[in-house]
C-alpha cells in the first residue's frame, strides 16, 4: 500500500519538469493527480516554457501508473481558471487532500533595470499564483474534514539574497510568508502548510541561454554548455553536485503530503545540498 494511497492531490505545473515529477512520485504512492500548467508562453520569459504534448505526456506516465488524472489547461495568474480547474478534478475524483503549488517562472535582471513587466509576471505567477492555488483548493480540502498537506515550492532565493533576481527572490520570500500565515490559520483543522526550498534543479529552468550567460558570461555562447557549466553550478552547493534532479523534490513532497510528516507545519524544508549554509 502506497504512502498517499486513496489520496488526491492537485499539482500546479504539471506538464514537465519539477512538477510532472511530483505528480509522478504521488501517483507512485497511490494517489490520483489534478493537474494543471500553462501550457504556454509568457512574453517576460526567456526559454520555451510548455506545450500541449508536454502535459499529454504527463497524462500517459501517470496513466501508466493505472492512477487517475483530471488535466486542464490553466494559467495560475487567473484565480476564476484555477477554481473552475480544481472544481471539476474535484467533482470527477471526489475529494482534495494535497496541494503542490509548484508552477513557476525564471527570468533575470539587475533590481534597477528590471522591466516593470518583468517584475510584475515574476510576482503575479510565482507569487499570486500560489495564492490562487490554494485560495481555490481550501475549500475542499476543508470540505473533506480529513486534514490535507499544502506544500509550496520556494526556494534557496526563499531564503537569502541573489545578485540579479530581486524579483524572483522577493517573490519566494513572499511564499515564505504565505506558507506562515496559511500554518497558523489552516492548523486547528489539521491541515499542513510548509515550503520546499530546492538549490537549482536539473530542468529547462536552468538548463538554458539565459542562465548559462549568467554564469559563465566569459565563455562564448557555442560553449556554454550543460558539461561545461556544470562545475561554476557546483559551486553553490557544499555537496559536490551541480543541480539536483527533480525528483529529489518530489521525495520532500511525498513525505510532506504523508502520514509520515503529520505533525509537521509552517517549516521551510531545504533540498539544497547544502547551499543554504555555504
């Protein structure tokens, strides 16, 4: 019997990268899966965020799995297309236990030189777009008077400073922030809030032009490449890796959406290798 087995639970960002695995990993411990992403671009965006087929993808490993999934095409920036999402996984799955407000954006600029639209997409997907996550998903967890875990994606930028993302670290600092206040008002009905602080992440996030140029912008662009970028990355962390993998995330996820962590709220759990510290 799986650890989430009987459970569901909603995961924005579904389509690829962190968040497909998170879906994959909970699926893997029995729960069926409300998924939601995009599935498109945003102008502010300097890589090619995701597609149709991605979350098709999603569907057929979860699928495989012979777990059930409810996939829409929802962009976290609009609360009414967030609700109608969860509304209807909820109607065909019949109930909500976890969230995992995973969706987010990546983009980078000096804090004075930002473009307002820059700073206004950062905050309004990885910031209220949380807020619209679980604005939407409360209420039936609530409904289902079991308890529920809601887990947000920060990040080490969650928790200290980085030179040429005043708006993305503003903006996982503020799911800090969120994470506290949903703790103390959602605790008396056992429902569990915490934050996930991953270090970088082996996905199309970073692996791209824009953070390959900020890293290593002495090389020329033919050769700034994963193998050669690897090492500058390493170099965030104490453990002597470059990036994660996602679903060294999702293992955090899985024990925080589980019976396991039930005890467990208003914590920012680090996935770092050791980045935090150095």
């Amino acid at each position: 019997m799986g650890r989430l087995e009987g459970k569901v639970a909603f995961v924005t960002g579904a389509a690829r990268g962190q968040g497909r695995s998170h879906a994959l990993r909970m699926a893997q411990e029995g729960a069926d899966i409300i998924a939601i992403d995009i599935e498109g671009q945003i102008d502010s965006v300097p890589y090619a965020m995701s597609r149709p087929d991605d979350m098709q993808e999603t569907v057929r490993q979860i699928e495989a799995l012979d777990r059930r999934i409810v996939a829409q095409q929802a962009d976290v920036r609009d609360f009414d297309a967030v609700k109608q999402a969860v509304d209807a996984g909820v109607a065909e799955l019949g109930r909500l236990d976890i969230v995992s407000a995973n969706a987010g954006i990546f983009t980078e600029g000096r804090a004075d030189e930002l473009p307002e639209q820059t700073w206004q997409d950062m905050i309004d997907v990885n910031l209220t777009g949380v807020w619209h996550t679980v604005k939407a998903a409360i209420p039936h967890i609530r409904a289902g008077g079991r308890g529920g875990s809601i887990i947000l994606t920060s990040s080490t930028a969650g928790l200290m400073g980085f030179e040429n993302f005043a708006h993305y670290v503003a903006a996982k600092h503020g799911v800090v922030g969120l994470m506290r206040t949903l703790a103390l008002e959602l605790g008396p009905e056992f429902i569990r809030v915490n934050t996930v602080h991953p270090t970088s992440v082996n996905t199309d996030m970073i692996q791209n032009d824009m953070t390959y140029g900020l890293f290593a912008p002495d090389l020329p662009k033919e050769e700034r490449t994963k193998d050669a970028l690897a090492p500058r990355f390493q170099g965030m962390n104490i453990l002597p890796i470059p990036w994660v993998e996602p679903v060294d995330i999702s293992n955090a996820v899985v024990f925080l959406a589980s019976d396991e962590a039930r005890y467990i709220t208003g914590i920012q759990l680090p996935v770092d290798a050791g980045a935090t510290t150095k």
